[in-house]
C-alpha cells in the first residue's frame, strides 16, 4: 500500500464563520454518532457541535453537511480537520482550543503538563479581583474569554492560562514558583511590571502582548529573567517604554534574554547546555484552600467584544482618546415635536439640493452592535477608563442598519450622488451601495488588494483580523493569501492610527 502526504489548508476563509466561542468546555470522545449510533470513526461538526460517523462507516458526517452547509468538522480518530466547502483538510491557531479539547477528552491529558491546579477559573465576561492566593496555589485560567483578572495578595506558586481568548491577567502578587505559562491562548495581554518572574512560557499562542518592568534582564534582581517561545506568532514584549516584537515562527522553542540592553534568542537545547535546565511550572506544594475569587459588583463586567485588550503603555499607534468628563458624554435627544421640525427641514434641503454627498462614522454602525470611539461606551472612551468596548458580535455577523439601508435607496433613486464613509466595517457595501458610489477612507475589512496589479478581492470574512506571519515582517497589512492573476501577495485596505498616507481611495465629486 501506497503511502501519501497531505499539506493542509492555511487559509480556509470558512473558519472564521465557526462559532468557537460557544465550544462547550469539554467533548465526549465515544459519543455516538446523531443518526446511526455508531462510535467508530466520528467526526464533531465545528458549528453545531454535533457527532456523525465518517464515511468509512455509513457517512453520516457528509450528509450532515450536505443537509445544513456546516462546512468544518474535527476527527476524533486523528484530531484532523476538514472542510467540505474547500474540499481539503485545513490548519488554522483558533481551531487550537478544539485540538486541546478533544485531546483531553481522547487522551486524558491534563491541558497544560501535569500540573495539579489548585484553583481553575473558566469565566466569560467578567472582571476578577484575585487577593486570598497562599503559596501552595497554582492557579490555571481555562478558556476564560473576555475577562480581566487581577491576581494579588501574598503570592501564589505559579499561574498558567489555557486556551484564553482577548483576556487580560495582571499579576501583583509574587509568582513563587517562578514560573507563568500562556498556552494556545489567542489576543491576550499579560502584565508583569509589578513583580518579577523569572520564567514566562508562551506556547501556541498567538497575538499576545507580555508587560516587563524596564529593569527586565538588566538590574540584579532581575538577572536571568527569561521568556520562551514555541510555535508563538505575533507575540511582542513590551520593556518599560519599549515595545520589541519577537520574531519566533519556528516550531523550536526559543529563549529570549537581555544582553547588553538588547534582546537575544537563541534555542532551548544551547541555553541550557550553558546556563542549566530551566526552571518550569511544578506540581505545587501539599493541597491548600483555593483561591478565592472577589467579583466587584458596583462595576459592570465588560461583555463579549471583537476588540483586543487596551493597548500597552508603549503602544504608539493608539493615539486617539475618548470623552472623561461628564459633560463630553452626555448625549442630547430632541423632542418628537423638535425631531418631527427637523425632519421637514432636512426634506426641504433635500429637494433643493442638485448634488448630494452623504458623509458616515462610526455613529451610523452602533445600532448594529459595533461600537463608536468617543461615545460614553466608545472604543477610546472605555479604554482611556482601563475596560474595553462591548461588542457581542463579530464584524461578519453585522448587518446593515435601517440608516444603511435608507442611504442605500437614496443612492439607488439617484437622491444622493455620492457617500463617504470612515468606517472599515464594509456595512455600506453591503448594503448595495455600488462601488463606484463610495468612497471608504479608511478601507474596507472585506477586501484586499494585490500590492502588484492592485487587483481588488471582495471577501465575505474579514481579511484583516489574521495576519500572517512569515509576511508580517515586511508589511503588516499582508494578509498571506496570493493574488490569482500575477502570483503577488494581498494587502488589506485598511488605515491604521497614525497612518496619513496611502489611501487608494478618493472621492470622485
């Protein structure tokens, strides 16, 4: 028998429409399939997350598909994954914490080593004041998604954090053990500038940003503080005022460490041929009480949101700041009577008027859920007070609003002439605005183009929220897919902060 090699799908757009947010917290690994019973083979559909048998026994898998258009599935015979609407076998890092499931529920393996954790935390939405850790705590945060945890008190023996996505862990409390562990977590922000760790392990993760006092690698007590890094992309180190993005898209593990005030790797196996094993997380000490967790119920826990944890002190392409007074947020409401007036004033311009240009923010996509920047809950406004804007729904889950969809029929009667938007969320398009009709000034989340031939490519995910990684380098808009007619790579569209130049969209009036 013939053997042969399969190279998996990276860039399969269809994970992106997977809701992984809803994964249960563990998977049956002999459940049986939903229609035949069989436990042979079966495959775990990634969006209802129901079990059918493969097509070595009676198929039931495929025509799961064939009947609801589920286009991803897991087998539980390999921990493969496959995609009916690609026809391929695919890799993707947020299909990570489905590989972690099923290996625990296959295997029985603990997530992170095997480590005995004393207190294990899986929260959604919640902010969490950690202050009655003793030293026997090891303390592991489990799929924990959207959340803030504040770990303080006496210290506690080591922290690790599993599979977390868009979470913040800030730790003032001293880590005993000397050792902090990231594992295939996904956008998460770790604080450390308070205290001194000397070992902080980030494996499979992916977007991540670690806080280091300034002093990090350099005074006495911080000597031999290390960070290492395993198959980790996008990760950035933050020192004080500078912020260092660590270039580790190997599958070896790297260690990172201060020399002569400048940062250096090099591999595990020739770190510790020179300098001794380091040190890593251990079983803690005889069993204590665990931790207790203090919910501050005057504040308002932040709810599910697309955004990424507040930028970092050294973060300098965060430049914008919300409404603080009182006064800045207070939002104004005409009376029916005053509404109705303006209304009719607006008509009346609106019939005079030879030539219509309708120019939209921010303000126009809130009643779709996406969040504004300066409104009392806007982006820079909740990150200015240290929380994150709510926003319950990924972009490719927003629909145009009535506000769109009226706009759009203006432009279809030939009312309005022209839009322009600064909004990236591509809701005006959507809403059947033709291309020709808009100008969207700061990009549009759907499309990139071929930095070549500038062929353009209207995508239905969006292209800018995974950057790859071997292309990142040298331009950070890359989105690691190639151009079909000149073999180029593609770019996204959209303008960062700070960013005053190269809008390739003008407005045609």
């Amino acid at each position: 028998m013939e053997g042969f090699a399969v190279t998996p799908k990276r860039d399969c757009p269809h994970v992106r429409q997977l809701p992984l947010r809803q994964l249960p917290a563990s998977l049956r690994y002999l459940s049986p399939c939903a229609e035949c019973g069989d436990t042979n083979e079966n495959w775990l559909c990634l969006t209802c997350f129901t079990h059918h048998c493969s097509r070595y026994v009676k198929g039931h898998a495929a025509r799961h598909y064939d009947e609801t258009r589920h286009p991803c599935s897991m087998s539980f015979a390999d921990l493969s994954f496959w995609c009916y609407e690609c026809d391929s076998y695919i890799e993707h890092h947020s299909l990570r914490a489905v590989t972690a499931l099923a290996s625990e529920a296959k295997f029985k393996e603990p997530p992170v080593g095997s480590l005995t954790f004393e207190a294990v935390i899986t929260e959604r939405n919640k902010e969490l004041n950690i202050s009655d850790c003793t030293s026997a705590d090891a303390m592991l945060f489990k799929t924990c998604t959207h959340c803030t945890a504040r770990i303080s008190g006496a210290g506690c023996h080591s922290v690790a954090a599993s599979r977390c996505v868009q979470c913040i862990l800030e730790l003032s409390a001293e880590v005993l053990g000397g050792v902090v562990l990231l594992s295939g977590c996904n956008e998460v922000r770790l604080d450390t500038k308070a205290i001194v760790v000397p070992v902080i392990i980030l494996e499979d993760c992916f977007t991540v940003d670690v806080l280091l006092p300034k002093e990090w690698g350099t005074e006495e007590k911080y000597r031999g503080a290390l960070c290492v890094t395993k198959c980790c992309s996008n990760v950035r180190l933050c020192i004080g005022e500078r912020a260092l993005t660590l270039d580790n898209t190997r599958s070896s593990s790297l260690v990172w460490t201060m020399n002569d005030n400048a940062l250096q790797a090099v591999d595990v196996e020739s770190y510790e041929k020179k300098h001794g094993a380091i040190k890593r997380i251990s079983a803690p000490p005889a069993a204590a009480a665990p931790a207790t967790v203090h919910r501050d119920e005057a504040e308002t826990a932040p709810a599910a949101c697309t955004a990424p944890p507040p930028p970092a002190a050294a973060d300098t392409n965060y430049t914008g700041h919300g409404h603080s007074t009182e006064e800045e947020i207070k939002e104004f409401f005409d009376t029916p009577e005053d509404f109705e007036i303006k209304m009719k004033s607006l008509a009346e311009l609106v019939k005079k008027s030879k030539y219509i240009v309708v120019y939209t923010g921010a303000g126009i996509s809130t009643s779709a859920s996406i969040p504004d920047y300066r409104g009392p809950k806007g982006v820079w406004t909740m990150q200015d007070k240290g929380g994150r804007a709510e926003m319950n729904i990924t972009l490719e889950e927003a629909v145009p609003t009535s506000a769109h969809m009226a706009i759009a029929e203006l432009v279809r009667t030939g009312v309005v002439a022209y839009v322009v938007s600064t909004n990236i969320d591509g809701l005006h398009r959507r809403s059947g605005i033709p291309k020709d009709k808009i100008s969207e000034l700061h990009g549009n989340c759907y499309i990139e183009t071929c930095n070549k031939c500038h062929t353009e490519y209207h995508r239905s995910y969006d292209v800018s929220s995974v950057k790859h990684v071997d292309m990142y380098a040298f331009d950070p808009h890359a989105t690691g897919r190639k151009c079909d007619k000149c073999d180029g790579y593609l770019i996204d569209s959209i303008m960062c902060a700070n960013n005053t130049g190269g809008v390739s969209t003008f407005i045609q009036v």
